[in-house]
C-alpha cells in the first residue's frame, strides 16, 4: 500500500498570514525520509494555497514521484504538461467549497476532461481521475483512458466521523447524517462494501486504484486493507498532528497503521 502525503496544508499555514513561512519545499526531504512513496499538490485555479512557484518547485525537486491534482480548465491543464509531475489527478473544483467536495462528473463533461487527458498524455504523465465510487464512473473512465482512479472517500470519512468522533453537539456534527446510530452503522457498511466490490472491479478492468480524502489515524486502517486500493492521499490529518509530533513522527504513525 503506497501513500502520498498531500502537502498542501503547510501552503494552508503559509497562506494564513500571507508569508513565506512554512514553505512546503522543505517538506519534500521529511516525506521521503518518513519512508512515504509520493507527493500530492493540488494547483487550484485561485492559488489559495500552492502557488504556481510551488508547482514548478516542488515538481523539479521533489526525489519523490509528484501527483499534481488539477482542474480541467485550460490554463491549469497547460501549466501542468509544461511542468511534467509524474501524475496529474484531475479533480472537481467550485470557488466557493473549502475543500474538494465530490467526485468527478466523469460521465457528464467529457470534452474537457477529454482534451485535458490527451494533452497531458502527451507528454507522458500519466492521469487519474478523482472520482465517486460508481460503477458508471470507473466504465467511463476506463474509456476516457485514464491509468488511475482515485476514490473520493469523504462521505465514508463523515460518516465514519459522526459515528465514532464524537461530532455530535459540536459545530463540526455534520447536519445531512444526523441521523440514528444503527442508520449510520448501516451507510459505512455499504460505503466500505461499495469501495470493496469496486475497486476489485476497477482492478480486473486494468486501471489502478487509488482512495482519498478525510482519511484519518482513526478511519484509515479498514480502506488500508483493501487489496484492491494500491495508494492513499492523505494530507490534513498528518499536518494537523505534525504540529505537535513533528511531519516526520506523523508520517511514521500513518504507515505504521496503513502497513501494519
Ligand atoms: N486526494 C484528493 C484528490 C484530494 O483532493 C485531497 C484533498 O486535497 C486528498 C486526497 C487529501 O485529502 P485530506 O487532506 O482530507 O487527507
């Protein structure tokens, strides 16, 4: 099982106050000594956190495979082929969410994800698809020509976080699952068997499979031991603990959990 640290969240801190502290380039040496397999930006088209000498930086430094997530719109696309990461994922993006909120519409707009896909294959970097866990999107992903897909596990990752995280009476209790325990038991089943079942479909179609988003210390260890799920992209729960354990402790305790 591979895992790609997402370093976005140290341009999150950086951002915060509009300086250059803390710079994610001098993250790139602590990931690949923590033992971690790749690095995961996300150039979105605001720049609200890596910022296009960020991109160029860490794509040209980093000793580590770089898996640049992008939107479809053209001037990301080109910015991305003329710097040449390993991987581009290509992911939904609305101005307005605080994070990447779903899957991609991987059966809706087909000429754009189309013509990103060609242009990055051009130049050899293979592409992925962040997408949601149906069987429509993998079939259609699969013929859009993508090596990867990745799994968008946030609903799991809620829920699994209203059952277990002690949401409830906070400001973070998420409204759409309040709902009763046995309900909520029942939806991470079916989540989990849904990741389980397609990701071996996936599989056997020939693309390789990755999963993420609100993957935690506390929800990793079931996604972990799907055989089919070669990576996870994790990044917020490992920064969040770096700033008390240090990058390199809080990447050691998440192999630890996905490997052991
Ligand atoms: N994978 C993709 C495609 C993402 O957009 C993100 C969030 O930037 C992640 C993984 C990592 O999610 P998190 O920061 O919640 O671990």
């Amino acid at each position: 099982m591979l895992l790609g640290v997402n370093i976005d969240h140290i341009a999150v801190l950086r951002e915060a106050r509009r300086i250059a502290d803390p710079d994610p380039l001098d993250a790139l040496s602590i990931v690949k000594r923590a033992g971690a397999d790749q690095i995961t930006i996300h150039l979105r088209e605001d720049r609200r956190h890596i910022r296009d000498e960020d991109a160029a930086n860490i794509v040209r430094l980093s000793a580590l495979p770089v898996n640049l997530e992008c939107a479809t719109a053209p001037e990301i696309i080109d910015i991305v082929s003329d710097l040449r990461p390993h991987r581009a994922t290509i992911v939904p993006e609305k101005r307005e969410e605080v994070t990447t909120e779903g899957g991609l519409a991987v059966t809706g707009d087909q000429p754009a994800l189309k013509k990103a896909i060609a242009q990055l294959h051009e130049k050899e970097i293979e592409v992925s698809l962040f997408i949601d866990p149906t069987q429509e999107s993998i079939e259609a992903a699969l013929d859009l020509g993508a090596e990867w897909i990745e799994f968008h596990t946030g609903k799991y990752a809620n829920i699994y976080a209203m059952l277990y995280g002690n949401l409830g009476n906070t400001p973070y209790a998420i409204p759409e699952l309040d709902l009763p325990r046995k309900e909520l038991k029942k939806m991470l089943y079916d989540e989990f068997e849904t990741f389980r079942y397609l990701s071996a479909e996936a599989s056997k179609m020939g693309l390789r499979v990755a999963a993420g988003h609100g993957l935690n210390y506390q929800n990793v260890k079931a996604i972990a031991e799907i055989d089919w799920i070669e990576e996870l992209n994790i990044g917020q729960c490992i920064i969040a603990r770096s700033v008390y354990t240090g990058l390199e402790q809080a990447i050691l305790d998440m192999r630890e959990l996905m490997l052991g």
